[in-house]
C-alpha cells in the first residue's frame, strides 16, 4: 500500500512497452513507490493484468493500447495518459525491439521497423510529452543499451537506434534542462526478457540463447530498480546516463 510519503506520491508515470520485461518491472516499481502509472503497448491483454495486480497491491494504474511505430497512436497515448489524472511528471520511453542480423543479410523491414519503434515512436513520445513535462518540471527516461554505445557486429541496425537515442537524448536534456525537465538515458547490458523472441536470423537468435544459457543476466528488476533511482533523486539532480552491465558480461 502506498502513501503520501511514498517517494513517488502525487506523481504521474507513462511507462511504453509495459506489456512484459523492463517496461512491466519499471511499471511496478514506479507504482509501489506511489506514482499513478499509465502502461501502454500492444498486448492490452497483458497490461489489464498487470494494472490490476498494480491495485491489488494497493496502487493506481490503467491501461492504454497504442502502436508505437505508427505515428498517430503516440500523440493520442500521451493525451490519455496526462487526461486521465490531469498532469504528466514521468515518461519511460522503452518499448523496443531487436532484430539481430549481420549487415549483408539484414531484412530492410527489420530495419524500419526497429527504426520507427526505437527511434521515431520514441522521440514522437517524447515530444507530444514535452508541453505535460515543462508544466510539471518533469523527467524523461529513454531506455537505451550497451549498444547505444558498443556498436557489435550483427547489430547494425539495432545499434544504430540505440546510438541514435542517447544523441537523442543528450540533445533534449540541453533543450529543456532550463525549464527543469530532466533527462536520463537507461543502457543495459543483457537482461532476461522476451526481446529475444523477435529475431528472426536463426544464426543470432542462437547466439542470443547460448549467452543466456551461459551467463548470469539481469533480471527486469535490476533495470527497474536503475530507474526507480533516477526519478526519485532530488529536483536538483539530473542523473543523465546509466550503463548497467551484467557482472559476468564483458562488453
Ligand atoms: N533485454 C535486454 O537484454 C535489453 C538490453 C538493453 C536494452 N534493452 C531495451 O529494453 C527495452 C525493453 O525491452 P525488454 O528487454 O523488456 O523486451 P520485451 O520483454 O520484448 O519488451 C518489449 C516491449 O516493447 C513493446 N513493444 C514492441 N513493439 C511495440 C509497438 N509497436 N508499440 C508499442 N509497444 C511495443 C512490447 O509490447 P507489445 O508487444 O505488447 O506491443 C513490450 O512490452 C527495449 O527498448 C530494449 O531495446 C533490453
């Protein structure tokens, strides 16, 4: 049960992508410290379930369907979210996907589509957010990777959006820092979730699986956890970037 003293109370969260993995464990963390936590995605099945474990342990959440990667769900997503409670102050951009192959076998749609959900559908968010942000001197949270900023082989594409939101977003924190809003990029290292699931180059989804089976990867919660402390700092710290690496993970 939360409270007023709870570190998040009277705050408002979106969390993208909350449908499982990070995003579904950020949503929880955020609203067992207070916060009223919108979850949005395409498997609405999943967020109901997860909004209402959220209240039965007695915090607020609801649910929002929206594609990300098309243009017009994002605007209409944030709306609902800052309507429903009359305010914004926290907005997680992390739905993502990662579709591992090397450059000379690359599926251009894999391509675009990682381009348009990654990047595109995460700066759209971001700026359909901004007005809510500055009138609550809000923070935003952009899930990066490793590989927003150790470029692989076999992850051109996918690097290349992640690199992409960390220039992103060092580029926004300079835009509104003077207005309070801040700014952190998130870059894990491996965590065990479902992002695996989507690849379709047999040879890269093998290695992905061999590294899980082999490894001690983090789990959602540690990602989660990095979060929680980035938006409960005070107003006057702006933690801008934090990497996370399996121990057992080199690079
Ligand atoms: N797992 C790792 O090792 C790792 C490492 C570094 C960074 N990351 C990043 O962490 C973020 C979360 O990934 P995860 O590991 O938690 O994987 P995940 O379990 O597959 O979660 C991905 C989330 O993105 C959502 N999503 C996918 N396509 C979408 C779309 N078109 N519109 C709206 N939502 C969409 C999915 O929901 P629906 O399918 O229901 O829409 C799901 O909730 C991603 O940005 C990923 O790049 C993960």
């Amino acid at each position: 049960m939360t409270s007023a003293n709870s570190p998040l109370s009277g705050k408002v969260a979106l969390v993208t992508g909350a449908s499982s993995g990070i995003g579904e464990a950020t949503a929880a963390a955020l609203a067992a410290a207070g916060a009223k936590v919108a979850v949005a995605a395409r498997r609405i099945d999943r967020l109901a379930t997860l909004s209402s474990r959220i209240e039965k342990a007695g915090g607020t959440a609801f649910a929002i369907e929206a594609d990300i990667a098309k243009g017009g769900d994002v605007a209409a997503m944030v709306d609902r979210a800052a309507s429903e409670w009359g305010r914004l102050d926290i907005l997680v951009n992390n739905a993502g996907v990662m579709l591992l192959a090397p450059t000379a076998e690359a599926d251009l749609d894999d391509w675009r589509r990682m381009i348009e959900l990654n990047l595109v559908g995460l700066m759209g968010t971001t700026k359909a957010a901004l007005p809510h942000l500055k009138a609550s001197k809000g923070h935003v949270v952009n899930v990066s990777s490793v590989a927003g900023r150790v470029a692989n082989p076999g992850a051109s594409g996918y690097a290349a959006t992640k690199f992409g939101v960390v220039a992103f977003s060092e580029s926004l924190r300079r835009e509104v820092y003077a207005d309070k809003v801040r700014v952190t990029v998130i870059e894990p290292g491996l965590v065990r979730t479902e992002l695996g699931d989507h690849i379709t180059n047999q040879e890269f989804k093998a290695g992905l699986e061999h590294r899980l089976a082999t490894m001690e990867a983090l789990t959602a919660e540690d990602i989660a956890n990095a979060i929680l402390y980035a938006v409960s700092q005070p107003p006057r710290v702006n933690i801008n970037e934090i990497l996370i690496r399996p121990t057992d993970q080199e690079r």
